[in-house]
C-alpha cells in the first residue's frame, strides 16, 4: 500500500513485511520488531506482529496489532509475551480504506486446516470480484482489506491441496496486480512476489534461522545477511529442511514492471532491491538531472530526505557545491499521516525549517523527488525565498506524473495531479520557482541498469491492463 510523502506533496508509502523463521527454537518476536523498525518509512499508520511455535499445538498463534509506529504500540513487555519461533509483522500505509485497527496486519486466520498469519504489500485490481465470490459462498469479512481476500482464497485452496504452498499457489494464481506476501503456516514460512515483481521482497540468513523482508536494509539492522532476492513470480518456502522455491508463476524479464518509484523515493537509502543499489539510482538520477537540466547557481540542496542523494548526484554532474538549506525535525510523523489536506499543508513549516546562513543571497537548486498536487512544492520555494534565496531552482529526480497507479502507489486521479494538462512552464508559475527541470522518461531504465519497470503513473501504458473503472479506495492494503 502506499501513497502520499514524507514532508510533502509526495506519494505516500507503501507497506512493509518481515517473517522469520528460527530454526533453533529461538523466539523471534524481538527480531521482528527491529525488522520492522527499519522498514517504518514503508508505512506508519498501524503495525503488528504475529507467531507461533512450531513445536507446540497447531493453531496456537500469539498476536499484537496496534495503530501508530512501532515504538508506540509495542512494549518491551509486548514482546516478551510474544513466544514463537515462526513469526511474520507488517507495517501499514493504506492506499485504500479505512485506516483502523480492524485493518491492522497481519491477518491471522484460523479455519480448518490450522492457522495462517498473512503480511501483504502490494494492492489487487480484481480485489471486488474476489470478494463478492467468496461473498455468494458465505463467507463474511471482518476488514476493507484486500489481504482478507487472499487470506481466505488460500484457506479455500489448503482445504483441497496436499501442502499448504500449493494452496498458496493456486491462490496467487487467481491475483491481479501488485503482491508481496509473507505467509506462515504452524510449521512453513512462505514468501511470494507478484511476477511483475512491482513489489520488493528479499531473502535474509542470520545464524541458523532465515527471513523475508521488504527491503534489505531490514535485514542490516538484525545483523542478518543478504541471501537473494526473491524473484518476481516466485514462490519461496522455509522449513527446517531448508529453501524451496517454485518459479511456475515467473514471466520473462522483459514483461516485468518493478514499481519505478521503489527506486526514486519509497526504498530507504542504504537498500538494494533486486541488486540494484537505490543510493546508486538516486545519485544517477541526480548526474542525469544536471545532465539534462542545467542551470548556473551557487548552491544545490536537496529536499529532506529522498531529495538529498539526488541533490548530491546534480552536484557532483555540475560540478555546483552541495549543501544543506533544510533542517528537519525528525520527531514529527511524515506529513501524509495527516488524513486532510489543509493538515499536510500546514505541517510543512512544523517539519521543515530554513537555514537562513546557507541560503541568504545565492541562487539555489533545489532537488526532490517529485511532484503531486504541488501543494507544499510552492510553500517550501517560498521558504527558500523568505530566507534571502535570491533564486530558486527546482529539479523534480522523475518525469511528471500524469495518470494514476492501481498497484500500491497512491498516485490519485489525473484531476488531482499538477502535471495533468498543464506544461512545465505552466507548473513552475504555480510553484513559484525561477525554473522547473523533470528527469526525462528514457532516462528511468538507466537509474536500475536496464531492468524491466513499471512506468504507468507517468505514461498510461501499465504492465497489465488495469480496472475499467477507478476502484481505489473501495479496498485497501
């Protein structure tokens, strides 16, 4: 799930999932809950954790779900009571529905064949027509999530399947759109990845006990090491036996569309995401912007935080000093967590100040990674001003977005998008810069080495077909 910005008028975060499975009995609750600490950029409006011991009763699953970060809904206590060997957690942004505690993850499940504990990221275009058939069956939901969906699915497929993978893989098979799911079963930790891969998920080994992640930089904060990606359309299962993997669902590399933006802004700096380095990524998106869009000044800033390894990038292609013009307060909650508009406007000075020193008379370049509505790019140029910048330069680290994203990316409808029927002239009198410079479309491939991405939000044409009609906010993530 995902969608609107750290500071601003970005999109805002998806969600973020871990699982661990400890082989030597040990618990892993703890684990997971600084798995999740790392991943808290990717969602920060409830979290949760679930597990289980594998040598004890089937169906015995301990749980804590809260609304708000990680910090504030576990307890050193919490964690404590929470006894297992098998767990997965999750950190939510919802791109859709109603944010309560009701859509808090993960789901746990109990039907016939046991337990599931199910994290999902990602968001599904047929989530409707799934629902209702699960509906005329009887079945009746507790939550607006679409990961209720796939939980029951896979409840429905284990009651006719051998093994609990090949209920999770008849199940996927049903999905379209964007997934990541981490999956535990009494005894199985399962990860599975939509096969355009629009969604992160990676393999991690620590001692004698494996883990799933969003990202890798959650695997660096446990002190585990990096095994592999998991590929898009892959299934991977966990047991004591060792890692199994199906890749009966996988599609040539060139059909695949990993989320562009995983890249730009949603991944944390220090992560790599399909080998690919997203420091590297931004700092190149930065060369190429200075490339492409040069303009004489004296200073380049970037946009706390993910405007910054792009501003060192432009600095670096220019030739211009990198500098720092922003002091963040990192005790507030990234702006998007305020549900109104009027909130997230007027959080931007309470998140954000000006360093008159650094800015007072120059003309200044500043970089961020993209603009929405605008609606907080104009309030910061005019920070800029008010503190003596003589000019103000804006350069935007990704092509205008111009149509919506139906695969976790809260990209709203093109009415709502500054870019749409509007041109770049048009846009920077709006924002009030003294020039406005995008990243150029063909230059995305380049930031991730020629990998196959999903480039929907800034050209209309997706990796596969998306709803006839704007489902979004119907169901969540």
């Amino acid at each position: 799930m995902k969608a609107i910005n750290d500071n601003l008028d970005h999109i805002k975060e998806e969600c973020g999932v871990f699982g661990m499975y400890d082989f030597d009995g040990n618990d892993v609750a703890s684990s997971i809950y600084y798995g999740l600490f790392a991943l808290q950029h990717r969602g920060q409006e409830s979290c949760g954790i679930a597990v289980s011991d594998t040598q004890g009763l089937k169906g015995n699953v301990a749980s804590k779900k809260g609304m708000g970060l990680c910090n504030e809904v576990f307890t050193p206590d919490d964690l404590e009571s929470l006894k297992g060997d098998i767990g997965v957690g999750h950190v939510r942004y919802s791109t859709a529905g109603e944010s309560c505690i009701e859509n808090a993850q993960p789901l746990v499940l109990n039907y016939i064949k046991g337990t599931l504990g199910l994290a999902h990221n990602g968001n599904l275009i047929n989530a409707n027509e799934l629902r209702h058939e699960l509906e005329y069956d009887g079945a009746i939901f507790q939550t607006t999530i679409d990961t209720e969906v796939i939980a029951y699915h896979i409840a429905r497929q284990r009651v006719k399947t051998a093994t609990v993978e090949d209920a999770v893989k008849n199940a996927v098979k049903k999905l379209k759109g964007a997934f990541s799911l981490v999956v535990m079963s009494p005894r199985k930790l399962m990860g599975v990845r939509d096969p355009f891969g629009f969604k992160p998920l990676c393999i991690g080994k620590r001692d004698n006990a494996y883990i799933l992640a969003s990202e890798t930089c959650a695997l660096d904060t446990i002190g585990a090491e990096f095994v592999r990606d998991v590929e898009p359309g892959e299934l991977v299962m966990i047991t004591p036996e060792g890692i199994a993997s199906d890749k009966s669902m996988c599609i040539p590399e060139e059909k695949r569309g990993r989320c562009i933006f995983e890249y730009i802004y949603f991944a944390r700096t220090d992560s790599y995401i399909d080998n690919i380095s997203v420091y590297k990524s931004r700092i190149l998106a930065g060369k190429y912007l200075a490339e492409d869009s040069p303009v004489d000044a004296d200073l380049v800033v970037g946009v706390p935080e993910s405007g910054n390894a792009a501003a060192m990038g432009y600095a670096m292609g220019s030739g211009i000093p990198y500098g720092t013009a922003f002091v963040k307060n990192t005790y507030v909650g990234r702006t998007f967590i305020k549900p109104k508009q009027k909130n997230r406007e007027s959080s931007v000075q309470i998140k954000l100040n000006v360093l008159r020193e650094a800015v007072e008379g120059k003309r200044i370049i500043m970089i961020d990674d993209s603009i929405v509505r605008g609606t907080t790019s104009d309030r910061i140029v005019k920070m800029l001003r008010d503190a003596g910048a003589k000019e103000v330069h804006v350069r935007i680290s990704s092509p205008p977005f111009l149509w919506p994203c139906y695969f976790g990316t809260d990209v709203p409808a093109r009415e709502q998008l500054i870019a749409y029927n509007r041109t770049i002239e048009e846009i920077r009198e709006i924002i009030g810069a003294d020039s406005l410079g995008y990243l150029r479309l063909e230059r995305l491939e380049q930031l991730v080495d020629g990998l196959s991405i999903c480039k929907g939000c800034f050209t209309g044409n997706y990796p596969l077909e998306p709803p006839k009609e704007d489902i979004r906010g119907n169901y969540d993530k």
